[in-house]
C-alpha cells in the first residue's frame, strides 16, 4: 500500500495527466486519506505546488473515488480535511484552461532510484523542481521551457552509473530547463556542471531553476550561452570558458531536427579537440528514424563512431518516478572520435 501511494504522490508532483491513483480498498482507510492530505493538499505540504486548476482537477477526482471506495459508511467516511481542501480550491477564481496552459508550472521529479540507494542517509527525498512551460514549443520556437523524455531516462542512466561524473566536469549541450546539469550537480557529485543553450531565454531562464535546488550561490554549476556550430573560442580570447577542462558532455533531445545536426556535430568536434579525453553521451527519442539516422550519417563522416549503450526504458507500470513514455524508443549513444 504505502508504495501505490508514494507513487500516486510523485505523479501528481510531476503533473501527470493519467495517475495511478490508490485502489479502493485502500482509500476507503482513514489513515491513508489523512497521508494523502498531510502529502498533498495541507497548507504548505508541498513547497512548490501544482497550479490550482490541477490540484481541483485531481482533488475532485480523489474525492470521487474514496466516495465509491465506501461501501459501509457506519466504518468509513470521507476526510473533513480533504473536504475541506476542495472547498478552498473550487471558491477560487481559477485562470482558463488556455490561460493555464500558456502559465509556467512548477514540477517535480522524484529521483527514485536515488532513493531507493540511499534511503538510510536521506532525510529528505532526492528530487529536482523546475518551473516549466508544459506546452510543447514556445512562441519563440524554443524547445527548452521543458523537460523532455529523454533527459529523464538519461538521467536515470547516470543515476544507476554515477561514476561517470562524480568528480568530472561536466557541459549539457541543449540544456533547456537544466534538467541534467542540475542532476549531476546537486546529486551525483560533479565537480562542476554547465548547462549551456543556444537560446538567450532559456539561459537567463536556468538561474531559476538553480534557485528552486538550492544551488543559486554554488560555484559547482552555471548557466552559458553555446551556439552550435560557432567557434567556442572568440577572437578576442585565448581559451574556451577560461581554461577550464570539460570531462564529460551530456545532450538529451538535441537531435530531433535533421537541419541542426551539422552544427551540433561541428561543436562536438571542437571540443573533442580541446578536450580528447572527453566522454560524449547523447540521449534520443526516436520519434523519427529518418533525423536519428540522418545523426548517425553526420557523425560517421566526421570520423565519430557511435556506440548505443544498452540501458532498459522501463514499462511505464514500472517506473517509480521519474515518469516519462515508454511507447518511443529512447537511445542512450557513447560518441567516441
């Protein structure tokens, strides 16, 4: 029971649409409306809330399982707080669903197998809060106001290997939302983490989502500005970001337009020439075979070989948070030159 509920709880911190919410028998039980409640729905339960149009939707939905779940009320009955909860949500006034849609939200992503590892020594969960656009591509074209699928599951593949950035300098090429800079600097102990893009939003965007992890004051990330395909050493300088190496490079979902890959591909040359030690891990959604091969080819004529690395994308029944797709084929590649 009480792993249905930590998994209800994570869904609804990430925003899911569809939650896997708690079997009757068990929402009939006293003690697991006043959980959900004290998880959920108390004043300040959860420091960054789901908007309110969502926390009704769900809440509304709750209420009306638990009601079905009772088939004796003389035993049972409906929690006055939750009640309550959704007294307080339905007497406000609640933007449209196109306004909501258009609003940034806060999510959560609850990094179980980090967890499930250090449960002993964790007082607190390990997760990561970022505020996000949950429609798919802004009005100025930009991808990178969310977190997407591939990020996710390349996280979760350096959450089972954290060795290969504990200690490393790390550069996310695409960062968007910073999902993977974040990770690795907050939890998997990167000596230093950049969460680079090519959009000026998304860059200025990234100092809240450092803020919301606590990292605002670390010198152990930052947030740069890095157009593929232009030189990474400016005219007027004589090293890329002041000498520092670069160990590790991480993109996740920076190969889904054929027309971008060149340039991408150029810059992963230069900093392979800088940096020949360096260990290149690209994860894709192969939403089209066409761009991931068309990735491939680009990569084969500049001499890179490409390796897919063997690493399962759980069913989504599954998974324990985070939550993403399981239709899609998401590969992990090892670059090497």
């Amino acid at each position: 029971m009480a792993q249905q509920l930590h998994r209800f709880c994570r869904q609804y911190l990430q925003l899911e649409r569809d939650l896997d919410y708690p079997p009757a028998a068990s929402l009939q039980n006293e003690d697991v409306q006043n959980s959900l409640y004290q998880q959920l729905f108390a004043d300040g339960a959860v420091a960054h809330p789901p908007p309110p149009r969502y926390q009704l939707r769900v809440l509304k939905e709750l209420m009306s399982r638990i009601e079905a779940s009772i088939d004796d009320w003389d035993r049972h009955g409906v929690s006055d707080d939750l009640m309550t909860a959704l007294s307080h949500l339905l007497a406000l006034p609640l933007p449209s669903e196109m306004t909501a849609a258009q609003q940034k939200s806060y999510v959560t992503y609850t990094l179980s197998l980090l967890n499930d590892r250090y449960s002993h020594a964790a007082s607190v969960p390990h997760q990561i809060t970022l505020l996000e656009s949950r429609s798919l591509i802004s009005a100025a074209g930009t991808t990178g106001l969310r977190t997407w699928e591939a990020a996710l599951h390349l996280g979760q593949y350096l959450c089972t290997n954290p060795s290969l950035v504990q200690g490393k300098r790390v550069l996310e090429l695409g960062a968007g939302t910073g999902y993977l800079s974040i990770l690795c600097a907050k939890s998997l102990g990167a000596a230093h983490a950049i969460a680079s893009d090519g959009s000026d939003d998304v860059v200025a965007n990234l100092s809240d989502s450092f803020f919301l992890n606590g990292l605002q004051q670390s010198d152990r990330i930052q947030a740069m500005d890095v157009k593929w395909g232009h030189a990474l050493v400016g005219t007027e300088d004589q090293y890329w970001n002041s000498g520092e190496s670069v160990d590790v490079v991480l993109g996740a979902d920076i190969t889904y337009d054929k027309s971008i890959i060149p340039a991408l591909v150029a810059t992963l040359e230069e900093l392979v020439v800088m940096f020949p030690q360096v260990a290149v891990l690209i994860a894709a959604t192969e939403r089209n075979r066409e761009t991931f091969e068309s990735f491939l080819d680009v990569c084969g004529r500049k001499q890179f070989s490409v390796e897919l690395v063997d690493f399962e994308l759980l069913k989504r029944q599954d998974q324990q948070g985070p939550f993403y797709n399981d239709e899609v084929p998401i590969r992990i590649c090892k670059i090497l030159k």
